[in-house]
C-alpha cells in the first residue's frame, strides 16, 4: 500500500479531565455518571449526535442480562435500574418491577436518547458530541490525552484516567495495549447484525401474519432472504404499532470499513427485497413500509482489549464467583455463525446443521465447539465480572468497559448484553473516580473494595 507522511501541527487541548470516558453507549454513559457523581470531573466523547451506542444507533432491544438464568431475580440494579425507572416516567419502558418478569427490558430509543442526555447533564458531565477519538498519546504507558477529530478541528483532551467504552477498543488499540480479536485459532467474530422498525402493521390479524412468517419462511429455505430467523412480527421496543425484527446477518470483522460498507450495503438491499416481498405477496401487509434501520450495523463481537483477567465461557457455563467481582452477568454463550451462514444456521454449535460442510467442523478446533446445553450459567444464577476483566495490560490509567472489556470469544458472547454492559460501565466509572481521588493507578485499588461498594 502507498504511504504518505502528515505534517505534524500543534494540538490545542480544549479540555482537562480527571476521567475521559471514549463513547457514549450503554458502557460509556454508566461510566461517565459514575464518575461524576463520585466527584471526578469528566468529559464524555461520542462519535455520534446523541447517546445510546446500539441501544439508540443499532435500534438494539430489549436490553438483556437483568435478572438471573431463566429467573426474575435482578442481579443489576443500580444506573440501569435507575434509566429503566426515568424511562418509564416518560412512557417509554416499563416499571422495573415489570421488566424483571419479562426476558429483557423493553424500551423506546428516543426515550433512551433524552434520559442519557438528562442524565449526563444533571451529573455535570460535559458532553462532546460529533466527536470521533482518533488517537492516544502515551508516554511510558500512560495516556496523556486521546485526539479528537470534529467539526472545530483536530484537538486534545487530556486526562488523568481513561475508560474506552468504544465497544471496539478504539482508544486501547489506539494506545498500543494488546487485544485480542474471535476465535482464537482464526480471529473470526461473531456475525454482525441490524435491527428494523416496520410500521403500516396495525390492521393485520395474527392469522395474516403467521400466514406471512410461513411465506417468508418458505423463501428463506430457497436462500431467498440471508436472514437467520423468520421472526419479523416480535415487538421489542415498548411500543406496539411496529414490529422490531432481529433477523439480519452480515460476516465480516467491524474493525475493517471496508467489510462495514459491505455488510451495511447489503443489509439494506436484503431489507428492501423483504419488504417489497410483504407487500406483494402477504395477505394484509400492503401498506407495510420501512420505518427505521438502524443508524449503524451492530457488531456482536469486534476487538477486545487485554486485561488482567480474561472472562471465558467456562466462567460463564459454570456461574464462576470472584473476590473482586465489580459486575454480574448472566446472558448466556450466544455465538452467532462467525461465517454469516443463514437459516437453519443460527448459533455456532455441536448441533448446528451444516456440520461436516461446514469449514469450521472439519478444523482440528472443532473440539473447541459448544453443544447447546453447555452454554448457560446454572439456573437461577449468574457469573461475576472481575475487575481485572476492566484494567487494561501495558496501560496503566486505562479502564475498559462494554463490550470491549477482557474476554475470549465465548465469554464475550455472554458478557456483550446491555445490561451487563451499564453494569460494568458504572464499575467502570466508580473505579476511575477512586483511582483519581487515591492518586493511584486503576490497577492499583482494591477490587474487594470495589465490589463491596458495587455489589455489597
Ligand atoms: C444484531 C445485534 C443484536 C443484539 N441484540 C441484543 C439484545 O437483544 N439485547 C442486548 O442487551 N444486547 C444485544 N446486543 C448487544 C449489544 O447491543 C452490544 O453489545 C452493546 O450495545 C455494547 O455496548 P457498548 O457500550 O460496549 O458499545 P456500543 O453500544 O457499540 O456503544 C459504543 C459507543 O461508542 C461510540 N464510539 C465508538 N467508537 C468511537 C470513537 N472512536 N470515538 C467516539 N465515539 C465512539 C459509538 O458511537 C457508540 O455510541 C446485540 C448486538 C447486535 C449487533
């Protein structure tokens, strides 16, 4: 590839932090209100003009990882509990009490949009919006500030400690910390994915749209559509004048924008031919229109940045318990088919029916392959997050949150659920505000400490 050399300038610093907190999603604004309200003084930069991450930009929902394996006992409570609660003011999630006898927390993203800004605000957070972290400028393994690209320019932001909450480990990769990326034997992630609103649904009775599910199905079987599922009638949101299918699926690694523009392309052409399909051939769905895609297409899994620990599938399968556990999750080894194979392929697993035919069962990894009763915590139970899943290697002031956090790609698979998210995002902030107030390293503290604090 041809190379160029940038003529280097001065960077203005337009901002001094004591915590700098790289995205706005559901690992980024716990992290960000966290610190604050334990008194750091902290800026929050988000890519986008608005917060939420997948949760508003992926249109992801529900918010999963609440309440314990197949129960209704909460294991996070805290900031997620209290956005469900805001949300719920504003019409647009249920009362927590009602969440936690549902599977996942059902929710509005606008509204999500408005409390996170409310949120932020109230905490004194201040706020980059339209702001793409570009870069880390580190000295002897520290970071110094990140390089922030927006409409005013090329600038700084300095800080005392940093939480990448990127979901893709921008700032650690950034850095120069390790991490590490899929299946450990050819770094292939999980499948990424997009979510739709489809409006114009209101008249059609439940005989119409099973009748359209059995269609759709139909083609699928052809190869017709590359969806994974047939399910486009599920309601997740709160709302129910429109169904928010999760059926898409892309292969292809979130960190390369080329493998992006593609799956966001095609995506888009496979979302248009179904809907085109409902209106032409499924009884009562002729006003069917396409009310929303998703900003962005979701990536499950993409780099996941070194720490101290790193989570795996058996602490997932075994409901694994830690002395410095600042979080708990207990969505389950959900590993979508890292080669975007489509219906009746969904997980990667033992049972999954391409079998021999498929590159990854003839591998000598195979044995490395779940069966799908290996997949879950124990009923009823959860698995901690460690602290040291959080503190970045080679780093010292840096703290992961989200999805990027220290995990192999099956403990991922669990650990990358919103809720759990938020929960290890207020970890997160909680510890960049004592590592701040203590003078020391994030590594440094107590992770007992902070799981009393977090956990009690
Ligand atoms: C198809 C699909 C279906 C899913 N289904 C569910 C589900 O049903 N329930 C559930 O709970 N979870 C689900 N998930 C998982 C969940 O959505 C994510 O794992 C979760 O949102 C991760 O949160 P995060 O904050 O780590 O990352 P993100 O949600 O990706 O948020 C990262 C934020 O950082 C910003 N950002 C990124 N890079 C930069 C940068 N360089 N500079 C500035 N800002 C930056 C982004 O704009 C974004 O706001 C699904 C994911 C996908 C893809």
């Amino acid at each position: 590839m041809r190379t160029l050399t940038e003529t280097r300038r001065e960077i203005p610093v337009v901002s001094e932090a004591d915590v700098v907190v790289a995205g706005g999603g559901p690992g980024g604004i716990p992290a960000a209100i966290a610190a604050a309200r334990h008194g750091a003084k902290v800026v929050l930069i988000e890519r986008y003009g608005f917060m939420g991450g997948l949760a508003t930009a992926g249109l992801v929902a529900p918010i999963l990882g609440h309440t314990a394996c197949r129960s209704h006992k909460p294991i996070v409570e805290g900031l997620l509990r209290e956005m469900t609660e805001r949300m719920h003011t504003l019409g647009g999630a249920p009362t927590w009490a009602e969440a936690c006898q549902e599977w996942g927390i059902r929710f509005d993203a606008e509204t999500l949009k408005v409390v996170a800004d409310r949120m932020i605000k109230e905490a004194g957070v201040t706020l980059f919006l339209h702001t793409l972290v570009t870069d880390a400028i580190v000295t002897n393994g520290e970071i110094d500030a990140v390089i922030i690209e927006s409409k005013s320019g090329r600038q700084a932001v300095a800080g005392e400690v940093f939480v990448d909450a990127t979901g893709d480990g921008d700032v650690a990769f950034r850095a120069g910390a390790p991490t590490q990326q899929g299946r450990a034997f050819d770094g292939c992630v999980e499948s990424m994915g997009s979510f739709m609103h489809i409006g114009g649904i209101a008249d059609i009775t439940d005989e119409q749209a099973a009748m359209a599910k059995a269609l759709v199905l139909a083609e699928m079987e052809k190869g017709q559509f590359r969806f994974y599922n047939n399910g486009f009638t599920g309601r997740n949101t709160i709302y129910t004048d429109h169904f928010s299918p999760n059926m898409t699926r892309w292969p292809g690694d979130p960190t390369d924008v080329r493998d992006l523009t593609a799956a966001e392309l095609g995506v888009r052409e496979q979302v248009w031919d179904f809907i085109q399909f409902l209106r032409a051939h499924a009884p009562g769905f002729q006003k069917a229109y396409l009310r929303a895609t998703s900003t962005q297409i979701g990536p499950r899994e993409s780099r996941q940045v070194l720490g101290d620990y790193i989570l795996t599938g058996n602490d997932i399968e075994q409901g694994r318990k830690f002395e410095d556990a600042v979080a708990r999750g207990s969505w389950w080894i959900d590993i979508h088919c890292p080669l975007g194979e489509t219906y009746p392929v969904h997980l990667c697993i033992t049972e999954c029916p391409r079998q021999a035919a498929c590159p990854f069962w003839a591998a000598e990894h195979t044995s490395s392959m779940r069966a799908k009763a290996e997949l879950y915590p124990p009923d009823g139970d959860w698995y901690d997050i460690p602290y040291r899943a959080l503190t970045a290697q080679e780093i010292d002031n840096l703290l992961v949150s989200g999805r990027c956090i220290s995990a192999t790609h099956q403990g991922m698979a669990g650990a990358r659920v919103m809720g759990t998210c938020v929960a290890i995002g207020e970890a997160a902030g909680l510890a960049a505000a004592w590592a701040v107030r203590d003078g020391c390293s994030p590594r440094e503290l107590d992770g007992t400490k902070l799981k009393t604090a977090l956990l009690g």
